[in-house]
C-alpha cells in the first residue's frame, strides 16, 4: 500500500473517531477506527508498513485519549505485525474471519494499554470490560463489513439491476 | 497494490525484516513511555498539548458536521416515532394532571432538602459551557476532548461539571481543545464528603463506570441513598458539587467499609459540560507550568 493511501488512511480514521465522538449515538458504534486502518495496511502484507502505521495510529490515538504517548502505539504496533503475519501464512479471507480477527486483535490491544498502563502508571489493571468487548464487537462487525463491501462485485451488480430495470 | 519490483515484494513481505522494524518501534515506545511516566507528575505532556492544538481545527469542524449529521438522524427519527408519541403524550397527561398534587407537595419537601444541604446543587464558578467532541473509555481510562482551550481560559486541572454532579478535571490543555479525565477513570480521585454525616472520604473511579468511596470508617452510620459531594480538600475541585449517590455499602478491609456510589451525572449522555473556575492551587501550577523553562 502507498504511503500517500496510508495517511489518507489515517486522516480518515481520525476524522471518523472525532465524527463518532462528537455524536450522541458514539455508545452504539464503538469502533476502534485506528486499529481498522492498521488492519487495512497489515491485509496487504508488508510487515514494515503494517508496523510503522500501527505505530503511527496508535501515536494519534494516545495524543487524544491516552494519559501517556505510546500505549497504544505500542500495541498497535505489535498487532499489525501480528495481522499481517496471519494475513500472509494463514489462508485469509471472508468477512467473518476478518472480523473475528479484529475483535481478538481489539481485545489484545485492550489488554497490552492496560498492563502497560499498569506498569508505567500505576493504574489497576482494567481489562475485558462490558464496554471492551462491545468495542471489540463493533470493530469485528465494521472489519467484516467494509470486508465484505470491499469483495463485493458492485460492477456485475450495478449491471444486472440495469438490466433488469430494461426489461 | 503490488510493488513494482520484485527485490521490493521481497522485502516489503519478509517477516524478518518486519521484525526488526517492530522491535526498533517497541523499543521507542517503552522509551518514550519511560520518560513520559518520570517527567509528568499528573500533568499532560507538551507533545500532547501540541497535538491537541494542531487537532483543534480538525476536531471543530468535524464535530460541528458530526452535530449537524446528528441532529440530522435525530429529527428523522423523532419524525417516525411523532405518531407513537402523540398517543403516548396523551395517556401521560392524564397521569401528569392526577400526579401534580403529589408533585407539589414533593417539591415543597425538596426545597427544604436542597436549603439543608446548603445549596449543595448550584454549582460554584461557572465560567461556561463546552462542547465535548469524543470521548474514550479504554483499560479503565474514561477521558473527554473538551472543545475549549487555553485561549478559553482552561488551565490543567480546571473541573468540568453538569447540572447533575460533578464530571472530572482537564489534564491536558491545547489552543482550542483539552483533553480531560472522568471521574469514572480507574485513576482518578477526589476528596468527598457524606452530605447526611459529614464523613470525608475519597471517591476513586473503578474504571468499570461505578465509583468507590474509599477511607469510611467501619462505624459510620452512612446509608444507601446518602449524597456524595466534593469536599473541597483536594485542591482540584469546590466544595459542595454532588457526585453521586450511595448504592450499597459493605463490610470491606478491617478499619473501612466498601462503599459504591451511582454518580449523579449521566456521563453515557455527555455532549456539553460547565466548565468550573480551577482551584488556586490548580491556577499556581498552571502559571508555574507556564513560567518555567521546557
């Protein structure tokens, strides 16, 4: 993937927490947007990429709702090697594996911030919480349909519904 | 997309080399962790308040487009449920004309409550009204990016309010936006007292979106339903601001008991707070932050 598309990539994942956040239905669609963003790059398979736009995401996502830079660049980091390492040595592909590996990768990554944040700040460690899974649900389900809207053949089925309209 | 060369498709797809490059990043992460988690002492990071600066833009004009796609999708959905509401505003009303009586005479014993507690609901040096434009819960961190910055007279450690009880405090400051912590924050604490007894005691978030009142002695005489409000011992927040109220109260270590307490703002239904007027010990440190060398 471009490093142009990465940072679109990103912007856009940015844009879509403050869209959500601002929103008063934000409870409904829990996304962790950076994470979908760092899955996108991992899905093509290069471990550097996937990475570095782990870290990257993770920086941002620290900088808005973080107490401290690089809990979440750090596991984001080690989930895009992860992701893409599944991506390239398992067969991969259908939206409920892509998203059964998100609401893993979710629940790891809540996991890693909150034994990091144990250590570096004495904070008690808080994992696999109603709100953490719901997150790590929604996640799964936006991976698994941006999947599936992405595999879709939308040139046949534009097509056929013309045709159909012609008849 | 695939790289154009195949010396690069090599690259691009060898873990090892992936390896090396997460390790270099892991290694800078518990870096900079390191030095974040020494140098803080409870205040944001200067690279924080630059990025929440730069945000700011961002974060306004996406938030003014989320509101307005919000109001969007809520008048729609008031507009199909307009019918169902009608009929049910109709059932409520007559309920409402034969609960007026009790009301009544309800808000009289109110009043005298409220006049007991002393003045406990009006809320002390209101500076105004903010924005929330997202809000995180994660690892048992509940924090808000608040739109109002130093140029709105927010300084770290500024508490943040609604109507119902008290929210949290600002930890972190930009130009236009802040990022500030919930009460609900597994890290967050603030002095209490029992209005009812008096008893003074500390309210922790348990990161799970309860709080606990810590430091109660085994013979207070604390009930379920007390009101919790800020002591004003902590030098963060003023005195007399609800928080919540009891919810159980249990048996917990030797000399303390294990008190829950509901908060009293709605914090699942944020979208705008009151910013309150920062302590004076909050307003030294923040002059001190400001005067001393980066």
């Amino acid at each position: 993937m471009k490093v142009s598309r990465i940072a679109l990539l990103l912007a856009a994942a940015a844009v879509l927490e403050f869209f959500v956040g601002r929103s008063p239905y934000r409870a409904f669609v829990p996304v962790d947007w950076f994470l979908l963003g760092t899955a996108a790059v991992a899905r093509s398979g290069d471990f550097v990429r996937a990475v570095l736009t782990g870290a990257a995401a993770g920086s941002l996502e620290d900088a808005l709702s973080q107490p401290l830079i690089g809990l979440n660049a750090f596991a984001k980091a080690v989930i895009g090697y992860a992701l893409t390492l599944v991506s390239v040595r398992v067969v991969f592909g259908g939206a409920l594996a892509v998203g059964g590996a998100l609401f893993v990768a979710s629940l790891a990554n809540e996991a890693i911030v909150a034994l990091l944040a144990a250590l570096l700040a004495q904070s008690p460690v808080v994992i696999f919480t109603r709100d953490a899974l719901w997150r790590a649900a929604a996640t799964g389900i936006a991976g698994g349909a941006l999947e599936s809207a992405w595999n879709f053949p939308w040139r046949d089925w534009w097509q056929r519904r013309r045709l159909r309209r012609l008849r | 997309m695939r790289p154009h060369n195949a010396r690069v498709e090599i690259a691009a797809v060898n873990p090892r080399r992936g390896g090396a490059v997460l390790a270099t990043v892991l290694v800078a992460c518990v870096l900079l962790l390191s030095a974040q988690a020494q140098a803080r002492g409870g205040r944001g990071t200067v690279l924080q308040s630059w990025i929440l600066s730069l945000s700011a833009p961002v974060a306004a004009a996406v938030g003014s487009v989320s509101h307005g796609a919000s109001d969007a999708v809520g008048s729609m959905l008031a507009l199909f449920r307009v019918r169902e509401e009608n009929a049910r505003l109709r059932r409520e009303l007559d309920e409402r004309e034969r609960e007026l009586f009790r009301l009544r005479a309800e808000a009289l014993q109110g009043a005298e409550d409220r006049r007991l507690l002393g003045g406990g609901s009006a809320l002390p040096g209101v500076l105004g009204s903010v924005p929330i434009l997202l809000v995180e819960g994660r690892a048992g961190a509940h924090s808000v990016l608040i739109g109002a910055g130093s140029a709105d007279g927010v300084v770290p450690g500024s508490p943040l309010a609604v109507p119902a009880g008290l929210v949290g405090r600002v930890v972190t400051v930009g130009r236009g936006v802040s990022r500030a912590q919930l009460l609900l924050d597994a890290s967050a604490a603030a002095g209490a007292r029992i209005a009812r007894t008096g008893e003074l005691g500390v309210v922790r978030g348990d990161g799970h979106g309860a709080l606990v009142l810590n430091n109660i002695a085994t013979t207070s005489s604390v009930a379920r339903g007390d009101l919790v409000e800020s002591a004003g011992i902590d030098g963060i927040y003023p005195r007399g601001v609800p928080i919540g109220r009891v919810a159980s109260v249990s048996r917990g270590s030797k000399l303390f008991l294990e008190v829950r307490v509901t908060p009293s703002a709605e914090f699942s239904r944020l979208t705008d707070v009151l910013l309150l007027a920062p302590s004076l010990a909050a307003k030294e440190g923040a002059e001190a932050g400001r005067s001393a060398p980066r």
